[in-house]
C-alpha cells in the first residue's frame, strides 16, 4: 500500500497513534487510582490532565476518519492518483481543511491542557510548601501560556487571513495566503516552545532550593524538563509544515500531541520509583490500601505532589 508521501502506510499510522493512545490511557487510568487510592480527591492539575487525555481520544477518533481523505489527497499532490475536476479539488481541499481546523484545535487544547496540568501541579506544590512569594512569578507565567494558547488558535483560523475566507477556495488560495502560512507556522513555533521552556524553567529553582540530596534533585528536574521532549517534536513538525503541508505532516503532529499527554501523565508515578524514605513510605501506604491491608504510619497527612 502506497503511503502518498507520508512515510507510513494509513494503517500503519492508525495502528501506531491507536497503540501510543491505548498506552496513555493505561497511564490516564493509572493517575486516576494513584490519586484516588492515596489522595482521595483531585485538584485542577487532574482535572487539566483528564481534559488533555479526552481531547486526545477525540483528536484520535477524528483521524481515524480523515486519514483516508488525507492519504487520497496527498497522492493526488504528489501525482500517484489521477487530479481530479478543478471543482471536484476544491471541495475535497475544503472539506480536509475543515477537518485540519477542527483537529487542530483539538491538538493545541489539548497541549495547553498538559501545560496547565503542569501549572496547576506547581501551584500546588508552591502553596503547600509555603512559598507564596512565588506565586506572582507562577501568575505571570500562567498568562503568558494562555496567550501562548490564544496565538496558536489564532494561526488556525487565520491561516486564510480573513476568518470569514477559511472556508472558501479560491480566497485562501492567494499570494497573500502563500506567503501568510509561514509566518503563522514560525510564530506559532515560537510561542509554543517558549510555553514549554516557562513549564521547564519555572520549577528549577523551587527545586535547588530543596533541602535534597544532589541525585534527587537531578531527578526531579530531570521529571520536570520532559516537556524538552515534546519541544524536538514540535521543531520536526514546524519544520516539515514550512517544507511541506499540512497534509505531509500527520504523524509529526499526533506523535507530539500523543507524547506531550504521556508526560503529563508521568509526575502521577514518581512515588513508584524514587528512593526517598518519604515516596517509600508513599508506596507502602499505596499497596496496603491496594490490598485492603492496614497500614500504620506515623505520617499524618499525604500529598502525591
């Protein structure tokens, strides 16, 4: 089977973006009894985590259903399948572009929704420890991503210029809009990596002011700078939008959006593998409740963040 210029067969996307979906919802599903087993309750960085992992599931179904438009189209592009009528091309360009507009939006929600998840989980973090005084500089930067949020959207439905032309031919198919996309592509780049950076950096020094040892602190930094991972995804994607299309780039843009809700998801599991006495002890507590086995601790109170 031909895969039009995608570098994957249409089933074989659809099997890896189902498969990596399935692992996180195994993770999703797994944060939601870590949470309720040892906190009883959930904050706002669950709520954001839950939000991404169903914006995700919906994005996954969306492609699943637009893949084999998107795979007709681009071997018509490339000249493996027959052009059809110039009004024929039209319809079929307008009816991708208004699924590209609808799953974009669900991909840039649902990345932003990781990020707040982060945010959320750092507010948390800040005020149980006491640190208040950090909170403005956690404000600020929690505007800036929302602005971040609302650019990107912006690049969405301003990629034809006017709103109003996004879903018309031959108005989004001038010199302008040519020369249009690429500013909206860097732009776009720009700001959600610089998002990603603020989720990187914001944590560090809280971190290096903990009274921990020098590999735990490696650790935690380490667990809070996976959004760098999701930063190499993005820079592929932007740079094979500039190069190509839309249509070239389907597996760049599910595979980061996949990723960034699997890191989201990982902070839930420290507990499980950090050596301190205070995630041991978390661990002991997990698998007694777990086991419905009665567990003593001379900890009064718990927190999984």
């Amino acid at each position: 089977m031909s895969d039009a210029g995608q570098g994957i067969s249409a089933t074989g996307l659809l099997v890896v973006l189902w498969v990596l979906t399935g692992v996180a919802t195994i993770l999703f599903i797994g944060r939601l009894v870590i949470r309720g087993v040892l906190l009883k309750k959930f904050h706002l960085d669950d709520a954001f985590g839950a939000l991404a992992w169903f914006l995700l599931l919906v994005s996954m179904i969306c492609a699943t259903i637009q893949t084999p438009l998107t795979y007709h189209f681009s071997s018509i592009l490339i000249g493996e399948t027959p052009a059809p009528s110039e009004e024929e091309m039209a319809d079929m360009t307008i009816t991708l572009r208004r699924w590209n507009v609808a799953v974009e939006t669900l991909f840039w929600t649902s990345l932003y929704s990781v990020k707040l998840s982060f945010m959320f989980l750092y507010r948390y973090v800040l005020r149980s420890g006491g640190r208040n005084k950090h909170i403005a500089v956690w404000s600020a930067a929690l505007v800036y991503i929302i602005l971040c949020y609302g650019i990107c959207l912006i690049g969405v439905y301003g990629q034809c210029g006017d709103v109003r032309n996004l879903f018309t031919y031959q108005q989004c198919m001038t010199p302008y809009v040519a020369s249009l996309i690429p500013k909206l592509i860097w732009i776009s780049f720009f700001f959600n990596v610089t998002s990603d950076l603020v989720v990187v950096i914001l944590p560090m020094p809280v971190i290096w002011s903990l009274q921990m040892r020098l590999h735990q602190k490696l650790a935690v930094s380490g667990l809070c700078s996976l959004a760098i991972v999701t930063i190499a995804f993005e820079t592929a994607r932007s740079v094979k939008l500039y190069e190509l299309s839309n249509s070239f780039t389907n597996l760049y843009s599910y595979l980061e959006l996949i990723i960034s809700v699997l890191v989201g998801m990982l902070p839930s599991y420290r507990f499980l593998v950090s050596p301190t006495d205070k995630d041991r002890e978390y661990r002991r507590l997990f698998w007694s409740r777990i086991t419905l086995r009665s567990y003593n601790s001379g900890s009064s109170s718990y927190s999984m963040h």
